[in-house]
C-alpha cells in the first residue's frame, strides 16, 4: 500500500484498530488547558493574544461562562452573545499542538505562493501561524457551507465572509447545542434506548451521506464528533473535512465508516463498516437535505 507524503503511512488509514488506538493515544496527551481567569487577561487586543478580549471587544461574545471540555486540538469553552448562548471553541497555543497528521487531509491541496508553502512545510513560526489560521477558517468556511445546505451543524456566529471570520483565529464561535447548564453530550457519553440508538444510527448514517453528496469524507467521524440533542443527530469539528481533490479521499472515507460503526457497536448497533459505507454511498445518491439558504 502507497505511503502518504505526510509521514502518516497510508496502509494505516485502513487498519480496523486504528480508530481505537488514536483514542487512546489521545486521552493520555497532555492537556495544557487554558485556566478561565487567563481567557479575560489579554491586554493587546489583538489575536491570538488577546482573543478573547477582541471578541469581547467587538461585541461578538459578552461573557465567557465556563469551560466545557478539553479535546486534542481545542478547549470547548460555553460562552454567551448577542444572538444567545456560544459554543467558543479556542484551538490550542501553536507549540502545543503538533500538527503531525494535518498532512493527511491536506494533501492535494494547492498552495500558490511558494514562501507561504516553504514556511509550512519547515514548520517556521510564520508556517506554523498560517497552518492555523488555514486550520482555524477551514472550519469556518466548512461550518458555513454545511449550514446552508441544511445539514445538522451547529450554526456558525461570525462570516460567512472569511475576512470577518478571519480575524477571530484561533477561535471559532458557533451556536451551543443544548442549553448553559446542559450542553449537548456527544453520542459517545449519551445513554440511549435501542430505538433512540436505532434513530440515532440513521441519522449518523445520512449525516455522512449528506457529506458524501456534497463531496465531503469527515476524516474523524464517529460518535465522539456527533452530539445527541432533542432526539437529534448533531455534526460536529469540521477542520479536518477533505475533498475527492485529496488522494487518501476513499481511505479517509473508509476509515470513517468504520470508526462510525465501531463507536456505535456500545449502542448495541453491529454493522460492519463495509456494511456502513455501502449504506452511505446508497443514500448519498438520493436526496439531499432542504438547503437553508437558497443562492441565487
Ligand atoms: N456547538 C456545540 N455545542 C455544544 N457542544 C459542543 C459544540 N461543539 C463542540 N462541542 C463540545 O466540545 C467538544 C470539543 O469540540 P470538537 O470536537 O469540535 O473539538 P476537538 O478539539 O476535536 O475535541 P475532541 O478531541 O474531543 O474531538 C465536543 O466533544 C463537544 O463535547
Ligand atoms: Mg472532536
């Protein structure tokens, strides 16, 4: 099997265990998260510093309420805004995070300017500042993309221009599912009946197939990204989500179905993941969600 330029091998995308493996490795990372006294303390103003300060400042959150969840590449902070409760999300410090298996799902893009992609790849301050700014707006970008074409994501709170969006890297704000006192719990945590875990299966199942449609593999689907609100399925963190342009697509795709139906397995669901990704791409050649917002 062909070995990805990114350093992560290419048959490893493939293998049945890697799902679980990823997860253990994960949980036993150190954390280095940001204490919520520090969050109001930045005095420039100016992101990444003082993010927090600049989104108080312009108006787009008016309070950090509590920190929700510390995950590998980001703290989940419940925060409130104008428009009702936020879900801030603030990727960690750039030296905190290793940015070893980005290459993956970025192969086959495109980078034009020649010192911008030279920074990137020497991992330089400056490269290792655009990788996540690229990091940071491609959720964005995926969030508003995913929204208007009527999936289940949360709503994206500053755009959809990148050049308004732009500014608040490395945070992302986007609408809280669920309420202050309860968020929304990933599929993972949540208790189900079967016929809520028979819905919920479904609905994860179309979720993906709705991504297929629109030409999307997730790259880290499973019940660890989907939230259970209000008998809902709810996709989440999209940075990471990569395009048939990408020559590991069908491996990513792959890997998804099975990660998808391996978390499942603790709901008592037993679908294999060829199973799954058959299903997927069945579905994904029928309809489509109702777009929310028509273009033009
Ligand atoms: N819009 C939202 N509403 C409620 N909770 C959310 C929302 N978005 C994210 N979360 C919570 O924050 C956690 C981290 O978000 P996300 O998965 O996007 O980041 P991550 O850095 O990849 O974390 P992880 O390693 O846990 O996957 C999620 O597991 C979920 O519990
Ligand atoms: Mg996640």
């Amino acid at each position: 099997m062909r070995a990805g330029r990114s350093g992560w091998p290419a048959d490893e995308l493939a293998d049945e265990d890697t799902f679980e493996r990823r997860r253990k490795t994960r949980t036993r990372r150190p954390q280095g998260r940001r204490r919520l006294e520090d969050l109001t303390a930045g005095e420039t103003g100016t992101p990444p510093e003082g993010v927090i300060r600049f989104l108080l400042d312009r108006g787009h959150i008016t309070e950090v309420v509590a920190e929700l969840k510390s995950g590998k590449e980001a703290t989940a902070y419940v925060a409130r805004g104008p428009r009702g409760s936020v879900l801030l999300k603030l990727y960690r410090d750039l030296e905190a995070r290793s940015f070893k298996q980005d290459g993956v799902y970025r192969e086959g893009q495109v980078i034009l300017d020649k010192r911008a992609a030279r920074a990137m790849q020497a991992r330089s301050r400056k490269g290792l500042e655009m990788l996540q700014a690229g990091w940071v707006c491609a959720e964005y970008a995926h969030l508003w993309h995913l929204w208007r074409a009527g999936l289940n994501v949360p709503e994206p709170l500053v755009g959809p221009e990148p050049t308004e969006y732009g500014q608040t890297v490395p945070a992302v704000l986007m609408r809280l599912i669920g309420s202050e006192d309860h968020p929304a719990p990933r599929l993972s945590d949540a208790r189900l009946s079967p016929a809520e875990a028979h819905s919920a299966w479904q609905q994860a199942v179309q979720g993906m197939a709705d991504l297929l449609r629109l030409g999307y593999a997730h790259g880290d689907y499973s019940t660890y990204n989907l939230l259970w609100w209000e008998n809902t399925v709810i996709l989440i963190d999209f940075p990471q989500l990569t395009t048939r342009q990408n020559p590991n697509f069908q491996q990513l795709l792959r890997r998804d179905a099975e990660s998808l139906a391996t978390s499942f397995r603790r709901h008592g669901l037993t679908e294999s993941g060829e199973q799954t990704l058959r299903e997927v791409q069945r579905r994904a050649a029928g309809p489509g969600p109702t777009p929310r917002v028509l273009l033009p």
